[in-house]
C-alpha cells in the first residue's frame, strides 16, 4: 500500500459525552470526543486536550504512525495514580483534526462512559448496527458428520460487516459435547462471552462455541444461547448447506 493511500483516517466529532476514569479519579470529561479510526474495524476515542482533568507527563517516548504522524507519550497522572505510557499526542500530525487531541489508551484507564453508561473493549461505531432477530428457520449445526445441534428457533444476528450468526438455544444443543474453555471475550454491543470446546470421539475443537448468559442491555435476546462459528462448521438451514464466510474468524 502506498504512503498516499495510507495517508488519511476518517475522522469524525461525537455527540456523546465521554468520561474516563482511573483510580476512581476522573482522568477526563468530553461532551466533544473525536472517533479516529485507526483500524478499519472499529474507532478510537481523541479527546480535546482542554477536557482532560489529569496531569499529563511527557515520558520521553514516541510512536510513528503512517497516517497520523510522531506522536509524543505521556503518563497519566491523577491523585497519586499513575497509567505509565497511558496516553499519547500528535502535535504535528499531518491531520490538523488531531494536534489538540489526546489519545488515552483505552485498556490502562479503569472505566469509560458514554453519558451514563459504562462502554467497554472500545467505543461503539456509530456506523455498525446489531439486529437480533427470532426466526423459525431451522437451523442444524454439523461438525465432521456429527449433529451438535438442531433447532427450529434460532435468533439471528446480524452485524454490521460480520457473517449473520445463529444463536441456539442450549437445550437444541449437544451439551454432552461442549466442554467450557478458559477463553472469554468482551464485546461493546453484547457483553462478555463465555466459550466451549466441543469434543467428539478423542477428537477437540477449541473454542467452536460462544454465548452471553448475560449480555448487555440491548442484546438480552441473547441470553442462554449458543452459538457456533459459521466459519468452522457445516450449518443446515432450511436443508441448504451454507457457505462458510470468509472473516477474520476463518
């Protein structure tokens, strides 16, 4: 890819207001936040450098970016609590946007908000939409030949930009082969999964199999239900076998 092609990230001002805390001190108030988006996948939080309430001490270190330029890192520093490395500035980015900006990393803070409620993994993209939906298709699930599931009440996600997933519930599963994993993963629309491995005969497939058992808010329709990654698995529906996608889950 050429340095012109990577030259710009979308940019774009927030209507929401945005805290940030750490140590139980708040590090930062924004009813102006900037989403950057520095991956394809998902944005990032800039807040005004002027919203920022904690102190912010250059630690001598910078970090290069194709498209936003040298940035300069700082350690946060509110009421004796110190995030080392937890924060970063392009004074002279190439992008006019970001110079007056301050990127907070979002895993060394203890807490975002947006207004009054905690957002979690990364801000959500304005541009991404979840819809569940119940549905009476029905839905079979092989792996290698063997029935894991088969249910005539699915719900259906479907994800801005992912594959439209099923989420069965339990009892139309074989949970004589699920066994749980170590593994959870955090989702800013869904809340945190829990994983299963699925094994068969002395044969285990890692992590096949995810579900919330108490997701957030507006994804409650979720709550008890399994799903299996299209990617990985022969599903049926209706009788027709479904083309595996192509995803970063492949």
């Amino acid at each position: 890819m050429t340095e012109a092609k990577r030259g710009r990230v979308r940019v774009e001002t927030s209507q929401k207001r945005v805290r940030v805390y750490l140590g139980g001190q708040l590090v930062a108030d924004s009813a102006r936040p900037v989403l950057v988006w520095e991956n394809p996948h998902y944005p990032t939080y800039y807040l005004p450098v002027t919203d920022v309430h904690a102190k912010l001490e250059p630690n001598g270190t910078t970090q290069h970016s194709p498209s936003r330029g040298e940035a300069t890192g700082y350690d946060v520093v509110v009421d004796g609590t110190t995030g080392t490395g937890a924060a970063a500035r392009y004074h002279d980015s190439p992008l006019a946007e970001l110079r007056e900006l301050v990127r907070l990393e979002w895993n060394a803070m203890d807490e975002w908000f947006e207004e009054d409620e905690p957002v979690y993994v990364h801000p959500r993209d304005p541009y991404s939409r979840v819809d569940i939906l119940a549905s009476s298709r029905h839905v079979k699930v092989v792996i290698d030949g063997v029935t894991v599931a088969d249910s005539h009440s699915p719900r259906i996600l479907f994800e801005t930009g992912l594959p439209a997933r099923f989420y069965l519930p339990m009892t139309d599963a074989r949970m004589d082969l699920l066994q749980p994993s170590d593994t959870h993963t955090g989702c800013p629309y869904k809340g945190t999964a829990d994983y299963w491995n699925v094994r068969i005969a002395d044969k285990e497939y890692p992590d096949y199999v995810w579900g919330y058992r108490t997701p957030l808010p507006e994804s409650q329709k979720l709550a008890g239900l399994v799903c299996f990654y299209n990617e990985k698995v022969d599903i049926y529906v209706d009788g027709e076998l479904q083309e595996r996608p192509r995803s970063p889950f492949s």
